[in-house]
C-alpha cells in the first residue's frame, strides 16, 4: 500500500522518483551485445516547467494565495456574515470592491504566468535535430529522452545535459558560452572522448557506435560531472574511458565557433543541473504589506470588542423596565442565543468601516502607476552601441515598489559583466627586440603552450593548406597576424597574444598536436608539441597544468597558477624574487600569476599516467584520488550603497582570488579593510573556531570607526555555516557579519546562494529589507528567495531578467533605483 501510494506521488511530481547510486544510459538506445539482457530506466522527461498555474488549478490556487492575505480574508468574512444575517447594510458594498481588488490581481498574476507559458512552450517545442532509424530528424525539445543522440549547431542552445561524443572539429571539441548559467560570456572549451571523435553522421553512430555510460544521478553542482563509458568495437575489446565535466555540455549554454556537435542525452527535464538550481516561484510580500496586515489584525480585535460592548448593552437595555421596548412599535425581543449572535455579526458589519476596502483600491493602483514610471526613468534607460537594442528599466510586479528604498542587505554576483569591468592590457615588462635569451624564450613558450586556446584562422589559409600533409604546412608570423584566440578566459587569450608579439607563436592544434613556430633571427622555426594530459584549474590545485611531449620523446610538465599555491609547489628558483615582485604588483592592483615547469622522466611519466588514469575512472571517489594525483563607476555605485546604510554582499561562483581582486578593483574592498577568512574549512568545528577567532579579532580590533573589517568565505565552509543541523554556526556567522563592512562569498553554488540569502532574511532581527542583483541563470534562485529581485538584461542572457521583480541593463543603474528612485510616495 505504502509502495503504491510513493509511486501516485511521484506521478503527479509531488515527489522525485528514486533511482540508484549511478545511472546506466545506453547510447542511442542500442546495448553493446545483441545477446545482453536490455532494460532501460524510465527517466524524467525533457518537459520544462517554470509556470506556477496551470488551467485546472488557478482559480483554487490564485484565490488560497490571495485569501492569505488578511485583508482579503477579512472582507470575506465580512460578505459571507452579510449573506447569512439580516445585514443592516447591502451585501453589494463588501462583494463589488473585493471582487474587483481579487479580480485585477488575478488577472494581473495569470498575464505574468501566461508570459511563463509561453516561455516554457517556446523553449519545450523547439525543434531540435535527433538520430531515429539512421536518419537526423527534427523532433520538439519536450520529446528528448535519455539516451537519444542530439546533434546541435551553431549558435543553437542545448536542450538538456549532453556527453560530447563529436563535432565538426578533428579534434573532436567545440566551443561553448555559459552566459545563460553563470553570466560569463568568454569561450569555454569542452571534449569528446577518443573513441567517438570520427563519427559524425548519423549513419555511422547508428551502425558503428555501441556504447553504455554509466554516471552518477544529477545534482546541483554545476561544476561536477563523474562517470565512465564502454565502447564497443568490432576488432578489439571494448573501450573504458573516463566522463568528466569538461566531456558534459549542459543545458542553458550556447554552441559557439563550431559547426555543429553531437552528443548523447544523460540529464532531462527538471533533472537538468539548470533546473535543479532553480527555485519555485513563491509569492512575496513587502514589508508595508505585512506591517498593514499586524494594523489590521489589531483593530479587528478592537471591531471585536466594540461589537461585543454594543451587543451587550443593547440587551442589558433592552431589559430595563420603561424603556425603548415597551412601546406600541416595537416588537418583543427575547433573548435566544441566535439572535444574540445575529447582533453581535449585525454590529461587526455596521462597525466593519474601521477598516476601509477603498484603502486597499487605492494602494494597489498607486502600486500599478508607480510601476508604470518606473520604466519611464530615463537614467536607466540604455542603449547597445554594438547592436542598437533599446533596453528601459522595467518592472515585473507592482507589489514591491517601497521595497526598492528600504533594502538594508544587498546580494549580488561577482564577475566581468556585473561589475561591468574590461579586460586591459598589461605592461610591456620586456623591451620588444629581434633576439629573446634563453630564459625568455622558455618563459614565453609556456605562456603559448599552456592553455586550452582555440584558433580561428582565415578561411582561404585553411583551403590552401587543406591539400599538404600536416608537416608539410607552413605557418608564417604574417599569417598569424589575423588569428583570433578564443580562449576560455581573457587571462589565456592575452598571454597567447603577448607571446606572439614577442615571436613565439601559437598556430593552433591539430590532431592533439600543439603547433608553435619561434622567430630567431629573422628565421621561423617550427616546434610540434604532442598534448597528453590537459590538468584544468580546480579550487583544491589552485592551478592548470599540461603534460607534453616533445617532438624527441622526451616529456614536459608546464604548470601556472596563483602564487600562493605554485611557490610549494616548486622545488627550485628564486621564491624570494617571487616574493617581492608579487607583494610589490599586489599593491598596485593588478593580479599575479607564477608559472613552473618540470623535465619528466619516462618512468615518472608512466606513474603518473596510470595514477592519473585510474583515479579517473574511479566514478565514486574520483575527487580524493584526483587530490591525491594532482597534489569605474562601479566603485561608485559600491561607495553609495554604503553611505546609504547597505550592507553589500557578493556571493559568486568564482576562484577566491579572482574574487577578492574583483571586490577589490570594484570598490567592494578597500586597501584598509582587515579581511577574516573562513576558508578550506572541512568540518563544523574548524569553522566554529575561524568563528570564533574572527569575532575576538573585532572584539580586541578598536573602533568600528577606525578599523573596518571585511569577511571572506569560500563554498566549502559555506555548507557547514548556511546548515540547519548547525544552528548555533549559523547565529555565529551572522553575528561575524553584521560587524563587518562587505562581505564575500566566493565558490557558491547558486543553491548556497539562496540559503545565504534565506539566511539573513529569517536570522536577523529585526528582518531586514534584502535585495538580491544577478545576471545569469545561476542566480535566479537567489532573486526569487530575497524580498526584492533585480536582474540584469542584455549581453548576459535573459533568465535573470525574467525571474526578476525589476530589471535593467546596467549595473550602475542600481544606485538609482535602491537610493533614488522614490516610486513609493
């Protein structure tokens, strides 16, 4: 009985469907042996729902949402009474205004979710191209399943989490954009495993590809993905390589520079990593709002009491010999106890205009009108130079206009387009000349080998040398003038760029080989670097690193990352140097990157190979076994926020360095602010005693006017700080930041995003005001859990704009609307 009511649950979505430890998906639906027993799981469809009503339940669920409110409750109550008594007044004058206030919000709310409808639709009924029966045929997007193979081109959106298994591309990657997920719109590059890069066409993938992956269940980590795939081939036995992120194209982002890839459909639907880090969508209420409904509740009591009074003396009046009762006129009353309550309700109705409707009319059309001017504010109005789109501040619901002035916590992402920072070069640390020496050639080779960068050459170049073998080609400076760099961040397409201007030149990759040509003395020497391991920057290395092999067998170890984590990483060299450069470039600003290299020997390269590879394949403790293998006018903006009593708190995605120097040039940060980390905590109690630590170091600090202090948290401490089960850590935390001027949190999932924002808006008393600012997908949970959201429209994507209460194109134009705006009065 209990089995069958969990299976009703989970048919009507009341309740997620329970699978194992690891999913098993065969590709294209095909096992690898005719003769093996095939049975596929039954996964969640590719049906995306983002509305909150459906045709069949609005008018129930609209008028429970509405009747939570108390004033709407009250006149209820109020029409009901009138109905049911021998009311002194017409039922009409409490029906007719709430019927019009209950009216226009539900029409008002059934238009928002109709623009869902359509969203969704538009997005479920997109026709996307999938193999069926050896053919490419279109089916909608809602019709996906797990395991079908989805072929998606260029500048097309993924409709679901895909393993890459080819692309255009020899190489077998493709380019992507992330805008929609996590607002940055630089290139990032994802890879097909080795065994699937030669098919192409749906014909070979139907005849020649039998593969099963195995990977773990979806979660909510954007940056994680574990799993394996077994190949089959007709000649050799079968094929085990390893899935991680950088094989997993996720649903949101956008296919970029590439023709066209191919990939086989693991997570669906709601199952999707995008959707599992959204919020449902719940109804807010502003602070008026609801300090009206404690007025309200208070002079009901007082309605009450009045009426009872009246009730009261009216029959201890009516008892009284000689009076108004005896007269020829007047009926006998007797005192039965319905008549009694008839009235006491008939004095509640005739006293009930204590509390007017017309007041709730009238502040719900000032709300409506002062929404309306929001939009006609011109200095948020902005317009695209590059592609003439016209974008004026917009606001999505009237209900939260007071809102805007009253927000005391401000949460908001950290990265290149929020806080509307441009990429600069850097100082020319070297006199540009015809000859480098040794120690600078070697230092600009690794800049222009270490990398995961694309090149974009001319299409003529690529016809003209389509005919030569690939060590017949000749790659010349001239030539390599008019390459782009498409680089998974501005940091390595800079580098690539500073190399070549010093002669040492990045032509690209081409079937795993790295092709660089140095000048020296008016003469282009080619060098070819095969890549055997690409090692990509995590937050536990707090570097990248690529393994080579030279064209003479021997191998190379090149390695670049933050300073703190290379110089222990490095067993030979000037750290002193390091040191003071660093401390020295850390002052004026700009950031510091150290880059390392290693000789290997043959026998340390094979060690490390195999531990590298069977840590990879190791789906359930990959990550331990991978440590253990590896060992502007935003200031401004900042600066009122501040000044007006806002309490400024980031909450990004980002590296913790990367982070600090943003917040830093930003305005976030101040060179004075002492900062207290609370960092690479693995345990309550380690986070209990950075707690603590920190609070003694303000406590024993001096004035708060003297000394400002700023709090610095990473993800990995976040989880233990934002627990339930750690009450006593949370109340800590809170207490750490309300003494301190900003605060940031960096390596967030955008679930501990909202939680962060949950957090301050249950855990402060009294409740502050917060407001949530993002521009990406990542942060739409964090706009719908504060009171008030606000997203950021135009290069970034459109989710966050969507989602949100208030939108407009700029960062900047938050200081108009949380300190200027007055819409409210």
């Amino acid at each position: 009985m209990l089995k069958c009511f969990e299976k009703i649950l989970t048919f009507i979505g009341l309740k997620r469907p329970m699978y194992e430890e690891f999913r098993t998906i065969y590709v294209n639906h095909k096992q690898l042996q005719s003769k093996d027993q095939f049975h596929e799981e039954k996964y969640s469809s590719n049906h995306v729902v983002t509305s909150r009503y459906t045709a069949l339940n609005f008018l129930i669920k609209n008028l429970l949402e509405q009747f939570s409110r108390v004033a709407n409750f009250y006149f209820l109550i109020i029409s009901v009474v009138q109905l049911g008594i021998d009311s002194p007044v017409s039922p009409a004058s409490s029906f007719l205004p709430l019927v019009c206030v209950m009216g226009a919000t539900a029409i008002k709310q059934a238009y928002e979710d109709i623009l869902r409808h359509r969203a969704d639709d538009k997005v479920n009924n997109a026709l996307v191209k999938v193999i069926r029966d050896e053919a490419l045929v279109d089916v909608k997007a809602f019709q996906i399943r797990v395991g079908d193979v989805v072929r998606i081109h260029k500048d097309e959106s993924f409709p679901c989490d895909l393993v890459l298994l080819s692309s255009s591309e020899d190489s077998g990657e493709c380019n992507i954009t992330t805008a929609n997920l996590d607002g940055e719109t630089n290139l990032k590059t994802v890879y097909s495993v080795e065994p699937t890069k030669p098919m192409r066409s749906a014909s070979s993938i139907c005849k020649s590809l039998r593969a099963r992956i195995t990977c773990e269940q979806p979660t909510t980590d954007l940056y994680k993905f574990k799993g394996n795939m077994v190949v089959r081939h007709k000649s050799r036995p079968y094929d085990k390589v390893t899935l991680s992120v950088k094989n997993l194209l996720l649903r949101g982002a956008v296919l970029r520079n590439t023709e066209y890839a191919i990939g086989v459909a693991v997570y669906t639907g709601q199952e999707t990593k995008m959707q599992l880090n959204s919020q449902h969508v719940r109804p807010k209420k502003s602070v008026i709002e609801r300090r009206l409904d404690k007025f309200l509740l208070f002079f009901m009591i007082a309605l009450l009491i009045e009426s009872i009074f009246c009730t009261a003396m009216k029959w201890g009046y009516a008892t009284l010999d000689g009076t108004v009762t005896g007269a020829w006129y007047v009926s006998a009353e007797t005192a039965t106890p319905w008549r009694v309550i008839q009235d006491l309700l008939g004095f509640i109705v005739l006293f009930n205009y204590l509390i007017p409707i017309s007041l709730y009319v009238t502040i719900e059309l000032q709300k409506f009108i002062g929404s309306i001017f929001f939009g006609f504010d011109l200095d948020m109005y902005f317009e695209d130079p590059e592609t003439g789109e016209k974008l004026r501040a917009k606001a999505n619901t009237s209900d939260l206009n007071e809102e805007l002035g009253q927000a005391s916590a401000r949460f908001c992402d950290d990265n290149g387009e929020l806080w509307e920072t441009e990429g600069c070069g850097g100082r020319k640390l070297l006199s540009r000349r015809e000859t480098l020496d040794g120690q600078e050639l070697l230092f600009f080779t690794i800049l222009a080998l270490c990398h995961t960068i694309r090149v974009e050459r001319p299409k003529s170049f690529d016809r003209d040398s389509a005919a030569l073998a690939p060590n017949d080609r000749r790659y010349t400076a001239s030539e390599a003038e008019v390459y782009t760099y498409q680089a998974s961040s501005p940091d390595e397409k800079a580098f690539a760029e500073a190399a070549r201007n010093y002669g040492v030149i990045f032509h690209g990759t081409e079937s795993g080989v790295s092709i660089l040509s140095v000048t020296s003395d008016g003469e282009e020497v080619i060098h070819r670097y095969r890549i055997l391991h690409v090692l990509e920057f995590d937050s536990d290395r707090k570097c990248m690193s690529v393994i080579l092999q030279r064209s003479n067998g021997t191998y190379w170890l090149l390695t670049k990352g933050a300073e703190s984590s290379m110089l222990e990483k490095c067993s030979t060299g000037d750290r002193d140097s390091v040191v003071q450069y660093s401390g020295e470039l850390a002052l004026e600003g700009p950031r510091v990157l150290v880059i390392a290299h290693k000789e290997l020997t043959e026998e340390e390269y094979r060690q490390m190979s195999l531990q590298l590879l069977s840590a990879e394949q190791d789906v359930a403790n990959r990550e331990e076994r991978l440590i253990e293998a590896y060992n502007l006018c935003v200031c401004e903006t900042i600066t009122a926020l501040r000044d007006a009593g806002i309490q400024v708190w980031v909450l990004t995605g980002d590296k913790r360095e990367t982070a600090e120097n943003i917040s830093l040039s930003a305005g976030h940060f101040t060179e004075s602010m002492q900062r207290i980390r609370i960092i690479d905590q693995q345990s309550a109690e380690g986070c209990r005693e950075s707690l603590r630590c920190g609070l003694e170091e303000i406590e024993t600090g001096g004035s708060p006017l003297s000394v400002q202090y700023c709090v610095v948290v990473d993800g990995q401490s976040l989880q233990f700080l934002v627990a339930n089960e750690y009450s006593e850590l949370k109340d800590s935390f809170l207490e750490l930041c309300r003494r301190t001027s900003a605060v940031l949190c960096c390596r967030c999932t955008p679930l501990q995003k909202a939680r962060v924002v949950s957090m301050v808006r249950n855990g402060i008393k009294p409740e502050p005001t917060t407001c949530a600012i993002g521009d990406g997908a990542n942060d739409v949970s964090m706009i719908r859990e504060a009171h008030v959201g606000i997203g950021i429209f135009g290069k970034e994507g459109r989710a966050a704009a969507l989602n949100s209460d208030y939108c407009f194109a700029k960062f900047r134009f938050s200081r108009n609307a949380l300190c200027s705006t007055d819409i409210s009065t």
